[in-house]
C-alpha cells in the first residue's frame, strides 16, 4: 500500500546514504530521491533553505521555503536530516503556518520533521505558490556541505522527493597586519588616541568587531575599545582603522586584542603583545668626554670635535634622536634604540675663540627629552703664543756639546706645550728647516748632543707651540742664536757578533781600556792586524794582551758577546802636534777612516797610493764593498768603520777633509 512504498523509498534511501559514508549527499543519492513518484502524481515541488548558509557548531533557526511547479496542491511536507544522522542535533520544528500541524518522528534512526495541512481543501500550496516552514537544529562543528531530502506529497496522493543544501560554515575569518604591533609599536607619553589597523578577508567585512587594548599580564584591565563595530571605524581596500582612547598616563606596556566576527558567528582573535607602550620617563644621558675637567682643545688643524657619551632608558629599543650643542652650533642624529655609548664628530669651524659648554640633549620614541651639560669642555685658541726670549747658545768645552737656554714663552688660552728647536747652518732669517727636537714646556733648555761637523757654525731657532698647535714662527735675536762646533766625542755602536771599526777622532786617552770603557763587560775580544809584520795584537778585557792602544788611521775587529755602545772624548787633530799620517805596506792593509765627513770616496782618501778596488767593510754579519763601479755596495766611505785594502805599493794615508 501507499505506506509501505514510503517506508520502502525511505529505508532505500538510507542504504544509498549508507553506502556513500560522506557528510554531503553523493550525486548518486540526490538522483536516487529527486523525481520520485507515484501514480497519480499532478505537481513538482522546488525546496529551498533560508538562510542557506549557517554558522557551525550553533543552534539556528531556518525557514524551509517548498514551491509547488504543478497542478495539484501540496497538502503534506516532509524534511530529512542528512546523513550521518548524528552530525545535527536538537532537530525540531518551530510554530507552522496557519492550518498545518508539525511533528517529528525517526525512521531507521534519521529524524524528519512533517508538517501536515488540517484542512486540504483549505490550507495547501496551490500550484504556482510557496509556503514558509520553519526548524530550529544545532549545527556540527565542522563545516561542510550537507544534503537535506524533502518529500511533498499532493491531495491526489502522489509524491515528489527533492534535495536542498544547507551550507555549514566553520571558517573564522582571517585577520592580518596588525599594527601597532611589538616589532613597530607605539610610543607614549600621556593618554592618547590611538589608531589600530588590521586586515580581514570579506566574510566579515559588513560584521561588527571586538577591539580590546588591555594592560600585559592584566586582561581584566580593558581601558577601552570594546564592541567598536563598522561605523567607529574606516575601511579601505580590506582595511580596517579603528581609533582608540587609551585612558591612562601609567608607563606600561599594552597589548592590542583583535576579535572579527563574519556573519555566520565564526570568531578570530589575534593579540600582538608590547604593541602599545606608555612611557612617561625620561632618558637619562651622560657626558663622557670633553668635559670641564678634562677639555678638549680644537687643534689649529682641525674643525671637529668628539662628543662621547652614554645614554639610557627604562623602555627597551625606545630611544630615538640626540641634539648636541657647542657653544651653539648643534649636530644631531638618530640614536640606536637600545642603551648604548656613543662618539659624535661635530663640526665646530664656525665657533669663535674661546671656551664653549657641550649640551647633548637626548630623547625616546614617546617624545621624553633629557640633557647633560659641561661647562668650558670645548676650547678654540687660534692665537700663537708668544716668542721665547733670552736664547743663548753656548759650546761646552767639556761635554763637547752644544747647550742652550731661554726664557719661557707664554699663552693667555691653551697655554704653551711645548718647544721647537731647529738647527741650520745658515743665518737666522728665515725658519730653518731641520727639526732636531721637541721640549716639553717645563723645561727652559736642551742640549744638543748630535756628532756634527768639526769647526763649522750652527744656528738654532726655538719656538712655542700652545696646546691647540699654534706655533709663533717669528724670528728675531730673541730666539735665534749661533755657536761652532768642534768635535769632542764619537759613539760607536757595536752589534752581538763580529764589528770592523776604526775612530774618527784621535782618542785623548790612547789606552784601549779608557777608548772601550763603556763596553768592557759585553766585549770578548779585539783584534789588530800589523801589516808589516804580518801579526795580529789581541785584548780581552780585563785580562790584557799584546793590543794596548787604540788610535786613529788603523781598523780593528771586536767581537761581541752582546750589543753595547761606546762614547769616547777626542780631537781631529791634537792642538801643538803635527797631523797623523798612515803608513801602508804592499798587501793587505787594515786601516781606519780619520774623518768626520760623509761623503769621502775611497780614492779621495787614499789619494797617492796604489790599491785595487774594492774596501771591504764588515757590517751585520755580512761583507760591504767600497768603490765606484755597478757591482759595487757603497760609493762613500762610513765613519766609524774599519776596512780591508790591498796595496800594491808601500805609500802614505794623509787624511785631511779639504780635497
């Protein structure tokens, strides 16, 4: 009977439902209820769902709206839960239309609902007409697609099965660039209004949104925002841009809480911590360097000055800009947003002379300013010092040197450093040249204790320079003075190993012991070689031997244990007494360089004999040729060193330094 063929389609749906095991109707159990009839059949329904998209995990109500395509009214409807049976729950029907009665029943453990006219000649859906029925049902929590099936049935009898699909959404909405956030946040000092951004996708574009700015660790602490919907705010192009009041002037930290909503009742929050930060004190800064107790002194030759010093605040990566001001010429830049220790170049060109106060003025990114001051930490002398007076310059007989004396110069601003001496062997017109040294202005007089040539005169200049490099370059009788030289004592430096040396100057004591006084500890030996005898003389300190003397025109090998160096007092040439002259033999000679010049050739000083060339000198470990050709080491003879020479016939050395 008709019943029966209901259950059967009923339970032969099912098993379609069964077989397909998904949450959506297959195409093949849609196909298997739309159309289905029986005889006589005079009317096709066409079912729909308002709305059709429902939130998940929520209980909605939904009007099922059933339009009759045909000629006989529908008198009977029936809707069934999609399979699996169990994702929907609480299924039931709300008040139904005028004339119609609903219940609800389970066939094979699907829950329908069927609403039913009481009268069929009265209440119905005639042909070409719709008619509203509404269900409440909580929805599954996960989204998806699901397949309801509806049954009319006509007042002829005849039935008509549809689908109509009811979309769950369980997609929250996106939300994304949230600013401020902890990598770019907002700095503050007092309450202020602040504008929060963030992007999400159009589902809840046109749904109210939930902006909370709470206090870090303190959620209950919500200062404001709450409940700001579409009209509090701005959107552009997926945008949003809320402004919001913060109602506190408590340095704290805050974070931004960002709750979207889409039309179904999806949810999103997304939270960016530190994203507001509330700071309302100051940096601290301190000047390190120049500072009044220890200034800095522009030299004449520069323009900058290097302001150090070291800056703080409680807030990290809050610190932002630094202006510094020398004497009133600023120089400013952007600090690194941590605590650090800077050095700052500032051009002061423009300053006048005189004292200056340094002033870094400091601040953080919530616009909290602080300041250190030194007082007098910059000075700018462009002003010489005065010139020294009373310059004397004397020769010492006994030292053999050159001694001189003057009166301190004096400087009203940095003060005087230090003095300058120069040497040349011209008259004092213009400033010489040759720096020989540099005195400390404690000290009024300096010694020059150079080798310089025998009997010529040398003019010194002294000059003050203040600590910012002024020099007084002037020259008058003052500070230039003249003595002559005349040559007293000779230093000779002698390396660890073997040395072949000679002595310029004719010793005042020939004795070897008084010539090598300086060195007797770190001597081993020294050795003589007499060429006309064809014998060497040896000594060693402390113990004596066959060499007793040392003298000009003769060389020497000294062999060292250690380095040492030796000064010994003497002439040129020995007043009341003839010039030496040296004789040599046919062979190998070794022979001295009696001479304080520089520039003496091996055939200027051996002029009238015959040898062969080269000099073999001895220096660092290694021979040195003297002579004037392209294989030889040296052109020029070197003062102080002793030399093989060969002679080929017996003559006489007659040194004298005018050839």
């Amino acid at each position: 009977s008709f019943k029966f063929l209901e259950v059967m389609q009923i339970m032969k749906y099912r098993v379609v439902l069964l077989i397909a095991a998904v949450i959506t109707f297959s195409a093949t159990a849609i196909a298997t209820m739309s159309g289905s009839s029986v005889e006589p059949m005079s009317h096709s329904s066409d079912s729909t769902f308002n709305p059709s998209t429902v939130g998940a995990d929520m209980t909605v109500n939904i009007a099922l709206n059933v339009s009759n395509n045909g000629n006989d009214s529908i008198t009977e409807v029936k809707l069934y839960e999609p399979y699996p049976y169990d994702d929907f729950d609480n299924l039931s029907y709300l008040t139904p239309p005028d004339g119609w009665t609903a219940s609800k029943a389970v066939v094979g453990g699907q829950e329908y609902i069927k609403w039913e006219s009481t009268n069929k000649s009265q209440y119905n859906i005639s042909a070409g007409e719709s008619l509203q029925f509404s269900f409440s049902v909580k929805t599954p929590a996960s989204g998806g697609t699901y397949t309801w099936s509806v049954r009319t049935y006509d007042n002829s009898g005849g039935y008509f099965d549809d689908t109509v699909d009811l979309e769950v959404d369980a997609t929250p909405p996106q939300i994304g660039n949230i600013t401020p956030n902890k990598s770019a946040p907002v700095y503050t000092k007092y309450c202020e209004e602040i504008w929060v951004n963030f992007t999400t996708d159009s589902s809840a574009e046109n749904n109210p949104y939930n902006i909370t700015i709470y206090r870090d660790g303190d959620i209950a602490n919500i200062t404001s925002g709450t409940n700001i919907t579409e009209d509090a705010a701005a959107y552009t192009d997926g945008r949003w841009s809320f402004l919001i009041h913060i109602d506190t002037n408590e340095s704290c930290n805050y974070t931004v809480r960002v709750t979207v909503e889409d039309e179904y009742g999806n949810r999103n929050t997304s939270e960016e911590t530190d994203a507001v930060i509330i700071d309302n004190e100051a940096p601290s800064v301190d000047i390190t360097s120049p500072t009044e107790s220890s200034p800095y002194i522009l030299p004449v030759t520069e323009n900058n000055v290097s302001v150090s010093f070291n800056v703080s605040d409680n807030k990290p990566f809050a610190l932002q800009f630094y202006n510094i001001s020398v004497g009133g010429v600023w120089c400013n830049g952007t600090l690194p947003s941590q605590n650090t220790s800077m050095n700052v170049s500032c051009d002061i060109s423009s300053l006048s002379e005189g004292w200056h106060d340094i002033t870094v003025y400091v601040s953080d990114k919530s616009g909290n300013e602080a300041s250190d001051t030194e007082a007098d930490a910059v000075l700018v002398d462009k002003t010489a010092p005065s010139q020294v007076t009373d310059l004397t310059v004397e020769y010492n007989e006994t030292s053999g040197c050159i001694d001189l004396s003057w009166s301190a110069a004096n400087d009203a601003l940095s003060g005087v450093a230090y003095y300058r001496i120069y040497r040349n062997d011209t008259i004092c017109s213009n400033l010489p040249g040759d720096l020989v040294a540099v005195v400390d202005a404690s000290n009024t007089s300096w010694t020059d204790e150079a080798l310089l040539e025998d009997r010529h005169t040398y003019y010194y200049v002294v000059t003050a320079i203040d600590s910012a490099g002024n020099e007084n370059t002037s020259i008058t009788g003052e500070n230039c003075g003249s003595a002559t030289y005349t040559a007293k004592y000779y230093s000779i430096s002698l390396t660890k190993g073997w040395n072949l040396i000679s002595l310029p100057l004719i010793p005042e004591n020939e004795s070897i012991d008084s010539v090598l006084a300086d060195c007797m500890d770190e001597i081993d030996s020294v050795h003589a070689y007499d060429a006309r005898n064809g014998t060497w003389l040896t000594w060693r300190p402390y113990f004596g031997g066959t060499l007793t003397t040392m003298t000009t025109g003769k060389g020497y090998w000294i062999f060292m244990d250690d380095a040492c160096t030796f000064r010994y007092r003497g002439n040129y040439l020995n007043p009341g007494a003839l010039p030496p002259s040296y004789e040599v033999v046919e062979g190998w000679n070794l022979i001295g360089f009696h001479s304080l010049r520089t520039n003496v050739t091996p055939a200027q000083y051996l002029e009238g004999v015959r040898y062969t060339e080269p000099l073999y000198g001895y220096e660092d470990g290694r021979w040195i040729l003297y002579c004037n050709g392209l294989y030889c080491d040296r052109n020029f003879m070197d003062i102080g060193k002793g030399y093989w020479v060969y002679v080929t016939q017996p003559g006489t050395i007659v040194p004298h330094e005018e050839r």
